[in-house]
C-alpha cells in the first residue's frame, strides 16, 4: 500500500497516549501507514490493541499494514469542546465510525465540509494528521476535502 497522505492543514490534536502495547501503532502513523496487530496463531487483526488476541487468548502478534479506506458507518457533529481545551480551535467537527475495506469498525475524526461525509455509507479515506506531540494520528477524508 502506499503511504497515508499527511494532511498539515487540520487544526491538530493532543497527542496519543503511547504505551508499549500500543506503541506500534502510533509508530506506523508517523511512518505512513495504518498498521494494526494480526494474532501469530489464529490470525485475527486485533483492535482495539490489546494484549491478547480477543478470539483465542494468544498473546503474540505481528503488526500488519491494514487498508483503513471505508465507509461512514455513524458520525456526529461536535460543536463545542467540552474535555481537553486543544479541541476548542478544531470545533465545529465531525467524529465518527467508519466500516474500513480490511473488516475493521475504527473511530476517528471525519474531514468534511459538505456534510455529506457524515451521512452512513458515505465513502471516505484514510489520512494522517498531526498531533501536538512527536506522533501522528489518523482520521478520515470526505471526497469534498480532497483537494485541501
């Protein structure tokens, strides 16, 4: 797969909280791609992150490259940042869960202008964004942002 595009226009986050059982995965973001761990023994692509495989309780795992394109399957808009006040200047925005092309529901920050990007089964991609610390995150692009 190719390499997530880093969108620097975005209002950017806080930074995730890195731990080592996760650690992989924020890593593979700030490299430019979406990698999530892939059970060594039954072969089930884990998230959320965990220590143990959910499906049969084995402990090892490799980090595998995930396609994280997909479709909106809910979202709403937030309009006022109620927790950490780095959110303030990024509000109004849309946030989300998005069914991805690998068979994963992940939840993220939905880029849209039009609207339309948060309509369920709209199509939308994966992208990176920056964060206000050393790593990236994610989140997903509406067509109507492709060109920002």
């Amino acid at each position: 797969m190719s390499e997530l595009p880093l969108r620097r226009d975005v209002v950017p986050g806080s930074g995730p909280f890195v731990h080592p059982e996760n650690a992989g995965f924020w890593e593979s973001l700030t490299e430019g791609q979406l990698r999530l761990q892939q059970c060594s023994e039954c072969g089930t692509v884990r998230f959320p992150i965990a220590p143990t495989c959910w499906k049969c309780l084995a402990p090892a795992h490799e980090w595998r490259e995930i396609d994280g394109n997909g479709t909106v399957a809910a979202a709403i808009r937030i309009e006022r940042a109620t927790g950490n006040a780095v959110w303030q200047e990024a509000t109004p925005y849309f946030t989300g869960l998005v069914d991805t092309v690998a068979g994963i529901r992940l939840p993220g920050r939905i880029l849209c202008r039009c609207g339309e990007g948060a309509r369920m089964g709209s199509p939308v991609r994966v992208v990176r964004i920056p964060t206000k610390s050393e790593y990236s995150t994610y989140a997903f692009e509406h067509e109507c942002e492709e060109n920002c």
